[in-house]
C-alpha cells in the first residue's frame, strides 16, 4: 500500500496517483532565457544576424567538434547530413528499425533507400552484427541513433564504416550531453545531428544542429541550409554587394536569431540538467530492481547516458495483462507514459514505398510490443518521480500472475 492508501486502480475507477497528467518530458523556460530572446527581439537582427554563429560556435566548443551548423529543425539537421554526404537515387543507407521517422526519411528526402536493421536486444541500439549482413555495394552510409539518449559502439560502427568505405551518421538528437569512452556526443561520427523540440534537452522552440569535424562537409551544409546559395544576406551586406549565386538545389532550412539566443541561454545548463536526469534515471533503476516484470533497457559500461527516455520493458509472460493494457492503466493514474517508438519499416509509408512487412527485424518488434517511456525531464521533483514509482508498482502488483 503507498502513501496514496489502498490500491484500486484509477482504470476500475479509484483514485488517480496524479489528478493531473504528468508528461513524459517537457521544457524549461526561465527568466533568463526569456531576457536572452527579448533583447534579440529589440536588436537589428531576427535571422541570419550575430545568434547564429555565437550559438553554432558555443555548440561546437561543448561537443568539442570543428564545426556546428544550426537549423530550422532536427529533420532538416538529418536531410542536411544526407545532402552532404551526396546521397542520391538508388543509394542505400542502413538505419535502425527502432527509432523516430525522421532518420528513415531523411534519406528517402534525397531519393536514397534507408535499409533498416535490427537492434541489439539488450539496449534496442543499432546491431552492428547486422549492419555488416545489410551491407551491400549500394550501402553510402549508417546512420546510428543514440536511442533514450545512450551513445551507440562507435568504435565497432567506425571500423565497419572505414572497411567499407562509407560514411558514418550520427542521429543524436537523443543523446546531446552525453558520452562514449569519456569522449562526447557530437563528434563521434562524420556527421552529428541533434534536435532542440521542447522534449529534447536543450529547445529553441523548434531547431537543429550539425556538429562535424569536417570543414567542406560544414560547408555544403550551409550552402544547403539557404536555398543553395553560396553567401548569405548578412556577408553580402559586409561586402557591399547584391551578387550570389545558387549553386545548388537547398532549402530554406535557417533558424532565427530569436531561437539561437534561446538556444545559447538553455545550452549553459545543459550538464545540469543532464546530471538530473540520470539522478532520475538512477532513481528509477533502484526501484525497479524489486519488480522482477519490470526491466530497464541494457546501459553499456563505457557511456554517460544523457537520458532523454527512460524505456521500461514489461515481462509480459509474468503479467496478465498487455503492454497496452498496463499503459491505459499508467495513464489513468495521471502518468504520461508514451511508447517509443513503433518500428519504422512496420509504418504504411514504408511498406508501401519500400515492401517492408513484419518479421524483418524480429528484435525491434518483439520489443516494440513491451516498452514504456516514464516521465524524464530535469524539473521533475523526488515526489514526481515517487509518483511514477508508486504508479508502476500499483498498476503491476494488480496485474501480477
Ligand atoms: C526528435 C528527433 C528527430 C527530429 O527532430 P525534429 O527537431 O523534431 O525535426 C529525429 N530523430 C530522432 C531520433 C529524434 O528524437
């Protein structure tokens, strides 16, 4: 019995741990930041002014990479990476089956075709196992998703990467803050790309970033980012000219001034607000310890998890009841659970566009019939995260075999 009194589940019609939903993540906005955004407001500059390269430079310095390029949105971050590395029509790129769309999509955006692979049972991270079997002459890239925020084997994907001859991607939108052998997220692929939604770690509203080590990569990625165009409104201004050229096919893909100044502000509290979410994280794990239908996904000795998820998996062979069963009852306590994700290839558009079907990444769809995300977001106070607690330990103890 927990602090809320006797346990009749809110779905039979008892008391809710939490009248009101508590999210599975959600931003925090202080004065600071409010400050930062107002005097850009009143400034010269909405876009393409001075918050964009003082942003992209404090992003490069913390993930210790040459170079950082922002942009409109964690997408168009994935798109840029696709385009700089010049993937085109019948060009193959192997990607997770467990992660969100965007990944996939990034490389059909270009025309290529995303094969997707199995992930490791384990920590549902990419398998290079299977990478090496998905491998064709048609393979330009990997791109490896530090899913829930936990950096994937860079060192076995690199070696893969370097004997094939192929790039290696890095979506990181889950994983900004943190790190792998002690080196951080961001320059530990070709190309990095993370997202500043309001559930990521650090926002700017809507917005993305590059981080790469590689000059003429950076390059074309800004090129891409402006419509193609090779100056933008800003240099041509210093220079006293109206000359540009497009040199290229690109898109409007820049991001504001307003959102670099929000970005710059939220970025200098990152490390704290990633050592929360581990607290939580580690909160969660102790807890969870004592309920045997409970388990955390695997964490890897060599990495600082960032935590942007944390993912339980139900053993559902102890409990009467599904994973959506146990999720309608977490949601009826006033948790906002979520599932993350539903494998890419098993969506429509794949199926149709590429004849993906069930049964061709076995461990991504087993798992996907087992995971919860729990609430995870720096503000969470203890009491939220003994609510979530008290939560799972009620709606599992009711439903126990
Ligand atoms: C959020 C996210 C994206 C897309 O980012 P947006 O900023 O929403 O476009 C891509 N990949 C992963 C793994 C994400 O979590």
């Amino acid at each position: 019995m927990g602090r809320h009194g006797p346990g009749k589940l809110a779905i039979q019609g008892g008391t809710p741990i939490r009248q009101k939903l508590l999210p599975y993540g959600r931003q925090l906005v202080d004065d600071d930041d409010i400050a930062a955004v107002v005097d850009v407001l009143r400034s010269d500059w909405l876009t393409t002014g001075p918050k964009i390269p003082e942003f992209e430079q404090a992003f490069a310095a913390l993930t210790g990479s040459l170079e950082a390029v922002a942009v409109s949105s964690g997408t168009a971050a994935l798109h840029a990476a696709m385009y700089a590395i010049d993937i085109k029509p019948r060009d193959e790129v192997i990607v997770p089956a467990i992660t969100f769309a965007a990944t996939a999509n990034s490389v059909v955006f270009q025309g290529g075709r995303p094969v997707f692979v199995d992930v490791h049972p384990d920590t549902l991270l990419i398998d290079p196992e299977q990478v090496i079997k998905h491998i064709s002459t048609k393979t330009k890239a990997i791109i490896a998703v530090d899913y829930t925020g936990q950096p994937c084997d860079y060192d076995t994907l690199r070696e893969l990467a370097d004997r094939y001859n192929i790039k290696l991607i890095a979506d990181a939108c889950h994983s900004l803050g943190g790190n792998y052998k002690g080196r951080p997220v961001g320059q530990l692929a070709d190309i990095s790309t993370f997202s500043f939604h309001p559930v990521k770690h650090i926002t700017t509203g809507e917005g993305g970033m590059i981080s790469t080590n590689d000059a003429e990569l950076a390059r074309r990625i800004r090129v891409f980012r402006n419509h193609g165009i090779t100056s933008d409104h800003r240099q041509r201004e210093q220079q006293g000219s109206w000359f540009y050229e497009m040199v290229d096919l690109g898109y409007n893909y820049r991001i504001t001034d307003i959102q670099c100044a929000l970005g710059l502000s939220q970025l200098r509290k990152l490390a704290a607000w990633v050592k929360r979410r581990q607290e939580i994280a580690q909160q969660y794990n102790s807890a969870f310890a004592e309920i045997p239908a409970v388990q955390p996904l695997g964490v890897r000795a060599e990495v600082s998890h960032a935590y942007h998820l944390y993912v339980i998996r139900l053993d559902v062979t102890k409990l009467q009841a599904t994973r959506g069963q146990i999720f309608a009852a977490l949601r009826a306590e006033g948790i906002g659970v979520n599932v993350h994700y539903i494998p890419v290839h098993l969506h429509p558009f794949y199926r149709k566009q590429l004849g993906t079907k069930p049964g061709m990444c076995p461990v991504a769809e087993a798992a996907y019939e087992q995971i919860i995300s729990l609430p995870i977001f720096p503000q969470m106070t203890d009491a939220d995260v003994e609510d979530v607690i008290e939560a799972v330990h009620k709606v599992v103890r009711a439903f126990t075999v």
